[in-house]
C-alpha cells in the first residue's frame, strides 16, 4: 500500500493543489487519498489500466468532495438561525473595546457598513425584487413584514434574501473580502 502511495503522490498532490482553494491543501489532500483508495477498491483490470482509472477517480471524487464543501459553505456563511431568533454572528453587532465605544464611533460604523452594503449591493446588480428585499430589511422590517408588504408569501421573500446575499457574496469576494471580513 505504501508502495503504491509513493508512485501516486505527485497525482495526489496535483489534485490537493487543485482543489486547496476551497477547504485548504490539508484537506483536499486528505479527500484525493481518500479516492485513491477507493479506486483502489473498485478497479477492474479487464476495464481501464488502473493509472488512468485512478487518475479519474482520484480528480472526479476530490471535486466532488470540494463542490460539497464549498457549497455547504455557501448555505451557511450568511443563514439566520431563525426567523424569530437569535441571528448568527454576520448579523449581530460586535462588541467593541477601547476609544471607539462612543456613540459617535458606533453610529459612524454603521453608516461605513451600511454604505459598504449598499455598494456592494449595486456592484451585484440585484433584481428589484432583491433590490425591494434588501431596502425593506435595511428599514427594519422581518420576513414577515416584507412579505406582507409586498403582497408575497415569506418563503418568496426568503428566496430573493438568498439570492441577493448570493450574489452580494461573490461581488465581495470577488473584490478581494473574505468570510471573516463579511
């Protein structure tokens, strides 16, 4: 097994390289092992000569395993833990320490990050409808409120929330943020 390790790490490397982007080199290296051992497993001799196969399984599982990942980081990264509830931490005001803990300081904060917001909202091109969500939740309004407003129902509401939260994610990322500055 360890002979076999050792005449496949430069494909296990290329692929923990190629997929480190999204969960890091540690664990895509962990997922491409992974694979390999099940090509291992499950080649046939009669089928594909096991370098190919295992060069197939080794990248077509390591992204699988990736899309995964960086999917349910996507779900999760901006999701209220509920309606009514407490809201995850993207959503509550950090506390703040030092000279900066005057009211003056608060508020000129939330207009840098309502701005922020705002910006970052127009550089994603939002479709109204989002564009109609994100003013109503700015103004203070819950799902509920929204809804009831514009004559939808809350899961309609709830749909252009993540769409817009989609896509004000990948505008920001793309200008060079990331999570932990979101």
């Amino acid at each position: 097994m360890h002979a076999l390790f050792d005449m496949f790490r430069p494909l296990l490397r290329g692929a923990a390289k190629r997929y480190a982007r999204v969960a890091g080199y540690d664990e895509a290296y962990q997922e491409a092992c992974a694979a390999f051992l099940h090509a291992i497993a499950t080649h046939h001799p009669d089928a594909a000569p096991f370098p190919a196969y295992a060069a197939s399984r080794v990248y077509g599982d390591t992204r699988t395993s990736m899309r995964r990942w960086w999917l349910a980081q996507e779900r999760t990264a901006f999701q209220r833990q509920s309606e009514e509830g407490s809201h995850e931490e993207w959503d509550e005001e950090p506390e703040r320490k030092g000279p900066c803990c005057s009211a003056e300081g608060d508020s000129f904060d939330r207009v840098d990050q309502r701005l922020t917001l705002l910006r970052l909202a127009r550089e994603a091109r939002l479709a109204p409808r989002e564009a109609a969500w994100l003013a109503l939740e700015l103004a203070g309004l819950d799902t509920s409120e929204v809804a009831e407003q514009l004559g939808v129902s809350p899961a309609t509401v709830r749909t252009w929330r993540m769409r817009a939260v989609r896509k004000m994610r990948e505008r920001a990322l793309n200008a060079g943020l990331s999570l932990s500055d979101l």
